[in-house]
C-alpha cells in the first residue's frame, strides 16, 4: 500500500536519550544551569533545540543561539556516538527496500549530524533521501517535510505516502503542493 515513507531519526530508529540530554546538559551548564536528574531533559529529544530552549528555560532568542553553539560543541565531539539503534530497525529497513520501498529520514536534527549518525550505525544506505536542518538555522521546523519531497522529487500521493515519528505517531501525511511552497492543511 504505502510507496514512500519517512522516518524521524531521534526515538524512531535511534535511541538518542543519552547524547541528546548530555548535550543539553553542556549547553545549560555554560549558563549555571544544572541539572542532576538528566531525565529532565528528555523535553529536548524530538523538537528543534531553539523551541526547548526557550520554552523551558525562557532563553532569549540570543540565548537559544549560543546555547545551541553550546550544544552542538558536545554534540559534535561526543553526543552523536551516544546513541544506538532499536533492536529490529535494520531488518524492518531491509525488508522494506527489499519490498521496493522508498525511505527518506524527515528530522529536526541538522542534516550533517544525521548523515554522520545514519554512517556511523550503517543506516544511510537504507534510505533514498535524508532531509534535516543546515547547520545555519535557515530551515525551519515546518520545512523539513515539504523539503524531503520536493528535493527527493518524487510523485507525492497522499495515500501512499506514511509518515512515521518517535512520538509513538505513523501517520499519512498530508498533501504536499510545490506551487504553494508549503504545506496544505
């Protein structure tokens, strides 16, 4: 039934608690911010970092910035190889390309950062498309799924297509349009 699906990678097909919530807890810690119970900062796996930033440390726009530096210094270094992958997700992946199935990882996470993770697992050659953020911050968070399939170019159909996401959520996704440059709700 469904031709093409995207996967987040955080909570999807990684277990990233670990390096996600040590860099957090880096970036906090250039600000004073300790943290001593690090599940605390499970708030920042899945949503862009600038969100949680703000949200639920009341970080200014310049805050988030330089934290987000912060963060991607550990992140960088450390924080991406403290990670591993769900039990099963290589032959789940396997048998869906086996099955001729188009994957594409869709994340919030920057794209260099998940290339690197998907390499590094043995992942990457699984999927037909990776779409994430730059490092420059200048794609946002609504941008990632309707970047995934407009650079992927493929024939988007709603009724084909399954989003999947760490939040527990498999979903269609909605119609795409490349003449509105967005998404339609």
């Amino acid at each position: 039934m469904y031709q093409t699906i995207l996967f987040d990678l955080d909570g999807t097909l990684t277990n990233s608690e670990l390096g996600i919530t040590n860099s957090a807890a880096y970036a906090l810690g250039k600000y004073g911010i300790q943290v001593p119970d690090k599940k605390a900062l499970r708030v920042f796996i899945g949503p862009p970092l600038q969100e949680s930033f703000e949200r639920f440390y009341g970080f200014s726009k310049e805050e988030c910035l330089k934290a987000i530096d912060y963060y991607h210094e550990y992140f960088s270094e450390k924080g991406l190889y403290e990670n591993e992958v769900y039990l099963g997700v290589p032959d789940l992946l396997a048998s869906l390309k086996q099955a001729g199935k188009q994957l594409i990882v869709d994340t919030s996470k920057p794209e260099e950062f998940s290339i690197q993770i998907l390499k590094h697992f043995g992942l990457y050659d699984y999927f037909d498309f990776v779409a994430g953020a730059t490092m420059d911050r200048k794609r946002s968070k609504n941008y990632f799924f309707f970047h995934s399939l407009v650079s992927f170019d493929f024939n988007y159909d709603y009724y084909t297509t399954l989003h999947t996401s760490g939040a527990g959520k498999i979903r269609k996704s909605p119609p795409a349009t490349k003449s509105t440059g967005g998404l339609v709700e």
